[in-house]
C-alpha cells in the first residue's frame, strides 16, 4: 500500500461568516492511499478555531509513513485499530480512515453501504449554510435559494432576529457557534414558538460549565457539535442535550462514528451528519452515513469554487449517494 498526500487550497465562492470569523478559503490535506492500481482518498480541513495546522500534519504523515506503506490489507476496522496505535490528532487519523474506507471497497468491488450493510429507507434532506450578516439579509437569502433546508448563523443573541426568523415559513436551524449566554438560552428554551427551529446548534462554548444550564426536556432542541467530540461524551450530554452533529474529523472517522451512532440511538438522541467547508472527497464519506441519521448538514462542496473531485452530490439540498465501490470518490485530473 502507498501514502502520498497533497495540501489544496480552496476559494469559497462567497465570504464564510461565523461566529469564529470570516474565510474566503479554506485549505485542506487530502490523503491518498494506493494499492494493486486502486486509490482511495480522505480529506481533512484546516480549522483555525480547532488549532488545526495542516504542515503538523504533513510531518507526522512523513513520520508515519513507512508503517502505514507496510500494513497488509484487512479489513477497515483491523486498519483503524492500527491507527490507534499512533496517536494521531482526530482529524488526520479521520482522513486516513475514511480513504482506507474508499479503497477497502475499490480492491472488493463493494460501496461503504454494501460492506455494512446499510438499507437507504430515508435520507435526511441537507441544510445550506447561512452566513452571518444581517438579519435582512440572511431572509433574502432565504427567499432566493432553491434549497428548502437552512442553518443560520449567528455570532450574537437578539431576541427580536430570532422572533423574526420563527415567523418565517421555512426549514430553519439556529447555529450560534457558542456566542449565546446562560440567560439567553434559559430564555430560548422556556419559549414556546422555539420548537419551530429544527435544532439550534452548540448555543454556548463548549464545556459543563455551560451545558450544564441547558434542560434536554424543554422546547429548544438543543444540538451538540463542539460538546460532543466522541462516544464517551454522550451519556453526560444527555441531560442537557436532544441531538448531536456528528463530524467525521471530530470523532476520528468513519470506523468510530458508526459506533457513536449505535450508542446515540441507544440514548434515543436526535443525530445530524455534519460536515466541514470540504471538497467532495470529505462530503462523499459523510454523506454515507446520512441513511442513519435524522438531519444533514453537508453543503461544504457546494460553498467552494473548485472542487478537486467527483462523488456524492448534494443538489438543492438532495443527497445523491454515490453508487460506486468503496466512497465513490474520483480526483479530477
């Protein structure tokens, strides 16, 4: 098996406003893993705000390389276990196994669906991204666009924009990236028209001394991102929280996000496949995993200009899975 690696830079078609900041590109480390003539490929993104430095990366993959090249073929769960056993931050090993994944089901002739035996009884429909702006603004977007799913950003609490939003007739999720305060969720989740936003998402900074103000069995369906980073996470969660975002590069891939899912389900959570601003390497392994889950937020190739790569397509909010063997990735040339 051969490891080779490439950093990309893409130009996001319109400025990315969050709580976090504003981005005009992202850069992202994409994986490639070669054997008998087949290639998968995984992504990982370089997040400011997750102290994510993509050149750490590239030295640990040059470190690392030989015992990756000197793996025998198993199956992707033997492979993840190996990859526990270097230590490597989520993001990176989140890469690694997701293109392990791609070409596991490329040399088996055999899609991620097929290899876990996942049936298509409903797909979620996905949300698009909108930024933060003013409140005017972020409606005539609304308006204009052809999706029918939306998650709006926010960078501070007012209660008149987040009445106005309540009224509208649309599809809406709160995603506040952590700017909200104790006071202000206590206020969002004991009003009753909160129930019209689907979910609204990490509302304070992460950590207990935060979520520790928010109540699971009122109005606000409260969703974790930030809070819930992997399994362990969810029993202490549960009280606070009605769903959770899983992302890929959070939680380490593909192989442990299957079983956080297992172990949300159990728990009776709400669960949302998440994304980052990605090419359509990184939304072709999350979006596999949209069969099992309630929502989907996997609009990262649709913000970019230049995608690198053909898969899963995400049209006007559809999920169209790609039927190919392993993720269905191909890296346009």
């Amino acid at each position: 098996m051969n490891l080779s690696w490439q950093i990309v830079r893409f130009e996001l078609k319109e400025t990315f406003s969050i709580a976090y900041g504003n981005y005009s590109f992202r850069e992202a480390l994409i994986i490639s893993l070669k054997s008998h003539n087949y290639c998968g490929y995984g992504e990982c993104t370089a997040i400011d705000y997750y102290q994510i430095n993509l050149q750490d990366f590239v030295q640990k993959l040059h470190f690392i390389k030989d015992k990756i090249e000197n793996q025998n073929i198993n199956h992707p769960t033997e492979f993840y276990k190996f990859l526990l056993t270097l230590e490597l931050p989520s993001f990176l090993r989140s890469a690694l196994d997701c293109a392990y994944w791609d070409l596991y089901g490329k040399l088996e002739s055999k899609s991620f669906l097929e290899l876990n035996s996942i049936t298509i009884n409903q797909l979620p429909e996905s949300s698009i991204t909108i930024s933060v702006a003013p409140i005017e603004t972020q409606i005539q977007k609304i308006k204009a666009s052809s999706w029918n799913t939306f998650k709006v950003k926010c960078n501070h609490f007012n209660q008149e924009e987040i009445k106005t939003l309540l009224k509208l007739n649309y599809c809406i999720a709160l995603d506040s990236n952590g700017s909200f305060e104790q006071e202000q969720c206590t206020w969002l989740e004991n009003y009753t028209d909160v129930e019209k936003f689907t979910y609204l998402e990490q509302p304070m900074k992460k950590g207990m001394e935060n979520f520790s103000a928010l109540h699971a069995n009122l109005y606000a369906n409260w969703m974790a991102d930030e809070d819930c980073q992997n399994e362990a996470s969810l029993e202490i969660l549960k009280p606070h929280y009605k769903s959770i975002n899983i992302k890929l590069v959070k939680c380490g891939g593909l192989t442990p996000a299957m079983q956080l899912i297992k172990k949300a389900r159990q728990l009776n959570y709400k669960i949302m496949i998440g994304c980052m601003t990605e090419s359509t390497v990184g939304i072709s392994a999350d979006a596999v995993l949209a069969p099992l889950c309630d929502y989907a937020d996997l609009d990262g190739a649709n913000l970019i200009a230049n995608d690198i790569a053909k898969g899963t397509k995400i049209e006007n909010g559809c999920i169209q899975l790609s039927e190919k063997p392993g993720l269905g990735i191909k890296i346009l040339h």
